[in-house]
C-alpha cells in the first residue's frame, strides 16, 4: 500500500501558488485495508475514503471504462493490482496527472512538469474525448492561468468531442457549475473564448454573442472582486430579458443570479441616462426593482451596469443613483400614511410623491 498526492495539490505547488485542497491515490490496497486503518467510506461510483484526522480523501487507484453518453457514462474498477500510471492516465491534463510520494517524489509519466513549465493544457490521452465535462473544465482552468495556451490536438479533440454531440449529454447542473467557477476566476474571459474557439460555447450558451467589448467588460468584473450573480448579470447584459429567462431555466441558474441579470438587463438604458433624468422616473426606477427593500441588490445591478459603463473610469450613473435611493429610503412610509388613515387608498400615491421631493431635494443641492 502506498500513497500519492496527486491533481491540482501537486499542479499548484509546482507553480508556486498556494495550495487549498489535497487529493490522494492510495495503490496497493482494498477498501478493508482502508477501514482497518480508520478511513471513512464516502464513494458511491468508486471507493473513495476521508483520512480520520485531516478529512482530506483518499481515492483506491481505479481505471474506467465509457460505457454511455455524457459523463455519467462510466464503470470504475479499482483494485489492488491497478498501478499508479493507470490510475494518472484516466485523468484529463498532463499538469493534472502528476503525484507526489510521501518522499516528495515526483511521478509524472505524461509530461505534465514540461507543459508546466511551457504553460500548455494538454490532454493525457484520447480518454479525455469521452468526458464532455472535461471541456468545460480546460476552458474553466483557462480562466486561472491566464498564460496558458490550449495544446493544438487538445483543441482539435475538443472541437470533434462538440461535433459528435458529447458536450449536448451534459447536464444543465454541471454546465451551470462549471461557467460559474470560471466566472470567478481571474480572467474569465478567456474561459469564453475557450468555449467559443472549439464550439462548445453555442451549444451550453447560444444566447452570448462574444465580442471584444463583452471580454473586457467581464474581465473589468474580475478585476473588480464583484459577486457571482454581479458577473453573471453583466455576461448578459446583452442579453435579451426573454431570452435570459429561457437561458436561466435550462441551466438552472440560481434565482439571485437570474432576478439580478434580467432586472439589469432591463433596466441599464435608465441606468446609463440617470443624470438627465427627472425625479420622478428615478423615483420610479428604485421602486420597480425594489431597492426600497432590497438596496443591496440594486447596488450590484449599478455595479454590473457600471463595468460596461461609457469606457474606463468613474460611472457617475452610480453614485447619483445610490444619492437617490438613500432620499428614497429616507422616507417614513408610516408616518405619510398616518396621514391618509381616513384616505387609505391614496396612501401609495402620497408615499411616492413624497419620495420624489426627497429626491428633488438632494438632487437640487447635491448635482
């Protein structure tokens, strides 16, 4: 029995960046050697174990065998006679299928410490073609290291694995997963141009059209640590509303995301003009997207509007309008509808008009 770190532990270290998780393959042993040592079971496709002090995991080297469509698609044998380069060659990218002895060893039969050191993404071998999540994975990595290039073949795969419909077996959760990872990684950009170079990306997003403003716009979100559904509203902000909604049910996409895009979507042409507006439409603007009661929310739609803005700079779209949602908010509902009492009906209309020369008051003194 001996056991590799193996994967992105190995990946990162030799790249020098810090280390988050670490992986295990254990060879030489069953899954009754792991519970007599105190492992705890947590596999269900294959004998996966946590170590009983650090619950890092511990994997049985296994080998696979693609038996149907998608990435479910797969048996996994494991046993003891499985070796450790049977185990690394199932993997996706070379950089990836590297291990580390508890001696600090290196193993690394295909070449990952090279494409390292070259900053290429190369597929192991022709076993990456059977997997579709592991194109939605190269693009995501793509996004991180932002010097790597794709390896030709490795791209020429991917384009055959989008041909022959693999990437059309991948369920709407994993998609949504994996676009959402790489939206928040550093360069998100390049996991779209990615995508779109071998084709995938009109298959999972057909709504996107990629041009170079939406690159730099995306990449202006990165730079800017903004929220996941922040980066997701601005991906569509050209987006239609109708077709955001479609997008968001068939991907699943969690309803902050999609209530943020498609209210920022709608609303970024008021946004962008709010300096010449009256009172009275940005009083109505905060109202319709509930940032009376929802102020945070509205702030990250000014701030997905803003990434795309008018070019580089300050956007003081808003700061005016985060003045005009304080006025707004300042107001005591309560206290104007206790003057209504006998008149309840006119109690929405009396609220909204004194927010309005709340606004006019700021508005007046403040720009």
């Amino acid at each position: 029995m001996k056991i590799y770190t193996v994967g992105g532990a190995v990946r990162d270290a030799l790249l020098g960046l810090p280390v988050k998780d670490h992986d295990h393959v254990v060879v030489g042993a069953t899954p009754d050697d792991m519970l007599r040592k105190g492992y705890r079971p947590v596999g269900k496709d294959f004998p996966v174990f946590l170590h009983p002090i650090t619950q890092e995991e511990y994997a049985l080297a296994r080998t696979e065998r693609k038996t149907a469509p998608g990435y479910r698609g797969f048996v996994f044998h494991a046993a003891p006679d499985v070796t450790l380069e049977d185990d690394l060659v199932r993997r996706d990218l070379t950089i990836n299928a590297i291990a580390r002895d508890e001696d600090g060893q290196l193993t690394d039969p295909f070449g990952g410490v090279d494409d390292i050191n070259d900053k290429v993404f190369r597929h192991v071998s022709e076993a990456f073609g059977e997997d579709p999540v592991r194109v939605l994975r190269l693009a995501r990595f793509a996004a991180r290291f932002g010097d790597f290039t794709v390896a030709p073949a490795t791209m020429e795969l991917m384009r055959t694995m989008v041909k022959n419909g693999e990437v059309d077996a991948l369920v709407a959760e994993r998609v949504w997963q994996e676009v959402a990872k790489g939206l928040m990684e550093a360069q998100p950009s390049r996991m779209l141009a990615v995508l779109q170079d071998c084709g995938a990306l009109a298959r999972i997003l057909p709504e996107l059209i990629i041009n170079d403003r939406l690159l730099q716009v995306i990449d202006r979100a990165a730079a800017d640590a903004l929220a996941l559904c922040v980066r997701f509203a601005v991906l569509m902000l050209a987006v239609p509303v109708a077709q955001i909604n479609a997008l968001g049910e068939r991907l699943r996409v969690p309803n902050d995301c999609r209530e943020l895009a498609v209210m920022t979507a709608r609303e970024q042409s008021v946004i962008n003009n709010a300096l010449t507006l009256p009172a009275e439409e940005l009083v109505r603007l905060c109202e319709r997207c509930d940032g009376l009661r929802k102020p945070q929310r509205f702030v990250q739609m000014l701030q997905a509007v803003a990434c795309d803005g008018f070019g580089k700079g300050s956007f003081p779209q808003a700061v005016h309008l985060q003045v005009v949602l304080d006025a707004a908010r300042s107001v005591n509902a309560g206290e104007v509808a206790g003057k209504f009492a006998h008149q309840p009906s006119e109690i929405p209309r009396a609220v909204h008009q004194a927010r309005v020369i709340a606004v006019q008051r700021v508005c007046s003194r403040d720009f």
